[in-house]
C-alpha cells in the first residue's frame, strides 16, 4: 500500500523549494501519494483561515506531513501557526541535525555531526501566566516542566541515538539555577540513561554548552533538553554548519509527525527562483527515516552532501550562481547515476 503524505506548500518561497523537493523524492520511486492542504497566508487568502480543519483532518489521518514555511501576519491576534500545530498535535520532540557540508559556509566543514532533541511543548514556552504589573514595572512568567514530560523526550532522544548508531547523548540544563524545572529534568533524564547502559551519558550546563559548541563540537553526539534551551542551542547549531539554508527540522508526536525546513519563507527572495531548497530536503530525508526508507534516506543526504560541490549549481546563499531547479536538476541527474 502506497504512503499518503500531507503536503503544505506554504508562503513565499516555500512552494518554490517544495516542488523541488517533490521532483526529487520523485526521483527515489517511493510510490508517494500527495494530499495537498493549506495553511498560513495561502489558507487566509482562500479560505479565511490560517489553519483550516481540512489541513488538521488531512494530518490526522495521514499521520505524516511535510511542510514549507509559513508566513504568520503580524499583529494582533495572529498566534504561530506552527506553536498551534505542536499544540495540536502533541509533537513533543523537535529534532533538528545539525551537519557539516562541503563547500558551504561551515565554520566547521567536516567536524560536526550532532542532533539536538527539544523538548516542544512545555518549559517556558507553555505560554501561562504571562503577567506584567499594572505600573508596568514587572513582569512575570509560569514554567512549567512535568516527569511525564521530560520522561518522554529523553527516552526518544536515547532511542534514537540507539536507532541511528548514535554514541552519546548530552543533557543540557539548568539545575544548578532551575532548582525545580531543570532539576526535575536532569534527575528525570538520570533515571531514563539508566536504562540505556550501551549509550554514554553526560550531562552540561547550558551556558557552558554554547560555549563548548562553539570551541569543540565535535564532542557532541545527541543533544537532549528542554523548550527554551533548545530553541536556542539548536540555531546555535544550524549557524555552526553554515546557517538556516541547511537545517531541517522534525516535529514528532505519537500520532503524527510534520518535517520541515527550518527557515521561514523568505519574503525577499520569493519569486526570484534562488531559494536554496536543501533545509527541506533534509526535512524529506528524516522523513524517509521516519517511514523506515533508511537506505532512501541516506542516499538522498549523501546526493545533497555530492552536490553541494557542484559550485554552478549551488545557489547564491552559498555562495553559487545557481537556482532553486538547477539544483534539483543536478541532484537528480546523481540520484540517477
Ligand atoms: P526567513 O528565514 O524567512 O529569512 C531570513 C533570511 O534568510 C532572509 O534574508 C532570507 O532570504 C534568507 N533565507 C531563508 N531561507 C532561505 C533559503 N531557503 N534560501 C535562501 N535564503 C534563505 O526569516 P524572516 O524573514 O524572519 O521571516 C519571514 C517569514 O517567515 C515571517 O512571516 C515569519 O513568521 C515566517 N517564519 C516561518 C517559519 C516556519 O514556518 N517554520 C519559521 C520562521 C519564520
Ligand atoms: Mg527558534
């Protein structure tokens, strides 16, 4: 039975660089379905809404979908329509690789090979208690960490490090400050290493770790920490192998799992046909992943990793003379070969 996937096209370039991507996959022979919904500024304009029930229903019953940025209206009243989708869905583990390339704006071309697993739904990001004064003069926020919470998360970060041959896993905290969020994380995640005797553990402060990450990262394997934290650390991380071009994201729950570049959609290049699509296709290869096409998923990143020193064909953000197609094209003439 062939999969069915939801796709998003998204705003600005992203249709651009999803055409691109579903050209490739195409390329692997899969036997993919597509089920095309909307969201974001493309939804509003047709059917008055960033986030319709179509879009939710198609993700619940596909379980899978695949996503180009959207563009959220600024002002009032527009909350993100990804923080709404994490919501929705429960998609617990944000999981971003953050991987070295050739010829590409790494600071670190060969050395860096981690993945930092977020923690999406609670921390400081629960969006509770957000209060300022009436004098204006302090404000205050709710955190709010849970044992089920922090359990789920490390226990997915040390799967997957076991899954994906991954040595060692980092718990990045707080606890020493944190007492009670980030102390009920690490002594969680103590718990759950225990239960993982053939991967390493060590555990970092989180200040030190963005320190560490920018002097030596190649110590790093799997990354695992709460909501604040990783949001940060894993940009930081995207910047170490070359910047937003090149990292994708994943955001899973037990019941569905949306993939994605993750930049946004790049108002001041859209139409011009230069995206670099390689944040999205690296969405699709932790898809293929994610559906077991293990062997596709690899030779799909390795045929990113060959063409990316294709200078003509690269695009300008790193550095190229090529276009959003020309890079396609070149990387599906490799899957080919
Ligand atoms: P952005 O990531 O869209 O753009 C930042 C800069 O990076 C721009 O100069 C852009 O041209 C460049 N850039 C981004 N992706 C690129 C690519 N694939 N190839 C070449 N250059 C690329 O961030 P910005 O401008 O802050 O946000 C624009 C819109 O995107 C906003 O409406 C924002 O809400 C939305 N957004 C959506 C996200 C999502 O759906 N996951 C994530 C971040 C922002
Ligand atoms: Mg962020």
């Amino acid at each position: 039975m062939s999969k069915t996937i939801a796709v998003i096209r998204g705003d600005g370039i992203g249709p651009e660089i999803m055409e691109a991507t579903l050209r490739v996959l195409e390329t692997l022979q899969l036997g993919f379905q597509y089920d095309f919904v909307e969201a974001g500024l493309a939804a509003q304009e047709k059917f008055g809404e960033l986030l319709p029930q179509a879009t939710l229903d198609a993700i619940t019953k596909h379980r899978v979908a695949l996503k180009s940025p959207l563009t959220t209206p600024v002002g009032e009243g527009f909350s993100s329509i990804n923080v709404e989708l994490r919501k929705r869905f429960d998609l617990y583990a944000n999981v971003r690789p953050a991987i070295s390339f050739p010829n590409t704006r790494s600071r670190f071309p060969e050395g860096v090979d981690l993945v930092t697993v977020r923690e999406n739904t609670e921390g400081a990001y629960i969006g509770e208690g957000q209060q300022v004064s009436a004098d204006g003069e302090t404000a205050t926020l709710t955190q709010k960490v849970t044992r089920r919470g922090s359990e789920r998360i490390v226990r997915y970060a040390f799967d997957l490090a076991r899954r994906t041959g991954r040595k060692k896993v980092t718990v990045v905290h707080k606890a020493n400050i944190l007492k009670s969020t980030s102390g009920l994380f690490l002594k969680v995640a103590r718990e759950v290493a225990a239960q993982y005797p053939d991967i390493a553990c060590n555990e970092m402060i989180v200040d030190n770790t963005c320190m560490q990450l920018v002097m030596r990262p190649e110590q790093f394997d799997v990354i695992v920490t709460t909501n604040l934290f990783g949001d940060i650390i894993s940009d930081l991380c995207a910047g170490l192998v070359g910047g937003l071009g090149l990292a994708p994201g994943a955001n899973i729950g037990a019941d569905a799992a949306i993939f994605e570049a993750v930049h946004g959609s790049a108002p001041d290049i859209a139409g011009k046909g230069i995206a670099n699509p390689c944040a999205l296709l690296l969405g699709a290869a932790q898809m293929l992943d994610h559906l077991e096409f293990g062997d596709e998923a690899l030779r799909l990143r390795t045929a990113i990793r060959a063409t990316l020193t294709t200078r003509d064909r690269v695009t300008p953000d790193l550095g190229g003379n090529g276009t959003t197609d020309s890079f396609a094209d070149a990387l599906i003439e490799r899957l080919r070969a």
